[in-house]
C-alpha cells in the first residue's frame, strides 16, 4: 500500500483550484484494490492485489493525508473501511477518520482500448528512458523539446531528447509491434513515473498511442498521458557525421577527471579545457582569483594531431552517469559538437563552449 501511494501521490496534483485532483480513488474488487490518480494530463491506476477484500466498493480521499498516515505507520497490516464518504483506517493501536469526496465527481481516466501498437520489455524502456531523459529541456518556450521523442521503425523504437545544448539518442528493441510506424512526444512526469514503477527486467510493457494520448501498461499499473505537441526537431541533422578524431576512455576515470577539473572552473563560462595530444589527455578548470586545476590522463587510445576544445563539464557529467565502462568520444574541431557514444546504442551530441 505504502509503495502504491507513494506513486499514485506523485500524479495527484498538489496545488490545484480543484480538490478533487488532490485525490487518490480507491477502488476494492474481490481479488485487488485499484488506486488511480489523475492530474487531467497524467494518470496512473495502481493494482494491490496483497489485500484481503471483505467488501467491494470504493471511495475518493485527499492521497496526501493518506500517504503520511501510511508511511508513519508501525503495523504491518492496516484495515481500511469506507463509510459514509468517510475513510476509516485501523491499526493495531490507532484509528484514522478521512473525510472523503464524492466518488461521482472523479474524472473519467483514460485507459488502454484493444491490442496494444507494440510491446517492449520493461529493462530496454527503462534503459532508453535513463539514456536520454536526462537531455530534455526544462520549461523551454520551444514546448515541443520539453519531453522525449519516441519514434518507431519498424521492431525498434529510438527515442531522443534535447535543449538545444545537447542531444542524447538512445533505442530499445520491440517484442512485439503492429500497424504503422509512428512518433509522439512524451512528457518528462510520464517517464520519470515509469522508471519509479517497481517492474522486473523481463516484464512486458504494453504501449498505445492514440491522437494526443500514450498509454503504459505493466502487470502493476497503467499509465496514461498527453502528450507533448509541435514538432520535435530533425535530430539526423544534428548528429555529426565527419568527426575524424576519436579518443577510447574508461568511464570512470574520465568522470573522476571532469569532476577534478570542474571544481575550480569559472561560474561565468561554466566551461573546462580538454585538451588531447602524444601525451595523452589534459583537462584544466580556471576561476578567476580562485586559481586553475590540471588534471592528466597519460594513457589513453588516440591517434590524431593535438586540438583543444571546452565543454560545460555538467554535460559531460550527466553522460557519463549513463555510459558503460568504456566511452568514444568523436571530435572535429574546436567549435564544432563532440560526439560521445557508449554501448550499443547510446549516442550523445554536446555543443561546445569558447573558453577563449
């Protein structure tokens, strides 16, 4: 229960003229308890199905109130009874009294109708997920880059996310796909909500698209959405296609290194030098009337003439939170977007930025 809440509260929405949003609707079967919140752009149903139902029915109480009462709760098990547009909660040594909304006044909740249009496993969503959502830009007035691309060819399903800064582009294989292929975008809350699910790996995840709407299907619960509108941008044309100068690095020591040279780089550029040679690769951070930091990584797997070049090491840093043991990054030139990939999949474009 305490798992259930704890997600159907981060759909409900906090702050809102309408109160009854603030809910979360219970729903007892014979076998389960439903909880569904709905925010009128996102919404979850959530199946409990540890419970002992004595009587069906159902009821509307504030999710928030609810959540602290369960999470505070020292009992393993709590009794629930509806009465009254009131929800009582017993424990062994307690007894909560809620008052409730009128269920009839809980909007409808859109659900998934017929077959879904693919199905992916669980682990290869969340992986893509993790691999980009990270890039999507926050509260952007280009509306459309404020939620990650899902685009389907064929049994593959690419998905992208950007802020105009940087790119990052991963794929996960389809189980199952019918009909056409297809694009949507998808609101940031409705991912960061799917990766809180608790799936297993190997779990199947069905998903529909329907005009403006995407519905999520696990064995748990089912998440439907809006989606993002306009037009996403054409993201082939930003992947560099001539970089000719290549590096092979162990992820975690060029994480260590970035971050060694972050710490005294200046607030103003947000920038660190990368600098690539015979010798090896030299990362530096300036502030000014702080002092500078060098750091080196003598061996390394490059080839190429010496060139320097600056990134804002948080880019860097978030890319590397998702990056396998080892990365290439693909360079050209000093002012044009590096690209670094890791993995089968994972492709991630970076601007640079001048540290002149």
């Amino acid at each position: 229960m305490l798992e259930a809440l704890t997600a159907t509260c981060s759909v409900a929405a906090a702050r809102t003229p309408r109160p009854i949003l603030s809910c979360v609707h219970f729903s007892a079967a014979k076998e389960s308890v439903t909880l569904t919140a709905y925010d009128q752009e996102v919404g979850l149903r959530y199946h409990v199905k540890q419970v002992d139902v004595t009587k069906t029915g159902e009821t509307l109480v504030n999710g928030e109130r609810l959540l602290a009462i369960v999470r505070e709760s020292s009992d393993e098990t709590l009794a629930f009874e509806s009465k009254d547009d009131h929800l009582h909660v017993r424990g062994a040594d307690s007894h909560f009294q809620i008052v409730g909304q009128n269920v009839r006044e809980f909007p409808p909740v859109p659900d998934m109708d017929g077959e879904p249009d693919f199905r992916v496993r669980a682990d290869a969503i969340r992986s893509a997920v993790s691999h980009t959502l990270f890039a999507a830009a926050r509260e952007n007035t280009r509306y459309a880059i404020n939620g990650v691309l899902f685009e389907r060819k064929g049994k593959q399903l690419v998905l992208v996310a950007t802020d105009g800064r940087r790119l990052a582009m991963s794929a996960a294989s389809l189980e199952k796909a019918v009909g056409d292929d297809g694009r949507a975008i998808v609101p940031t809350k409705t991912l960061h909500l799917l990766l809180r699910l608790h799936s297993s790996g190997d779990e199947i995840i069905d998903v529909q698209l329907k005009p403006n709407q995407i519905i999520l299907r696990t064995e748990q619960a089912t998440i439907s959405s809006v989606l993002v509108e306009g037009h996403f941008p054409k993201y082939e044309d930003v992947l560099p296609r001539d970089n000719d100068k290549k590096v092979t690095l162990t992820t975690a020591e060029f994480l260590s290194a970035v971050k060694r040279a972050a710490l005294l780089s200046s607030i103003e550029s947000k920038g660190i030098r990368i600098g690539l040679g015979s010798d090896g690769m030299v990362l530096s951070g300036r502030a000014q009337e702080q002092g500078e930091a060098t750091i080196r990584i003598p061996q390394i797997d490059y080839q190429g003439p010496d060139m320097q070049i600056g990134f804002n090491p948080e880019f860097l840093v978030d890319a590397m939170k998702v990056c396998e043991d080892t990365l290439t990054m693909e360079l050209k030139e000093s002012a044009k977007p590096g690209l670094i990939k890791s993995g089968p999949v994972f492709q991630y474009v970076v601007m640079p930025v001048n540290l002149s």
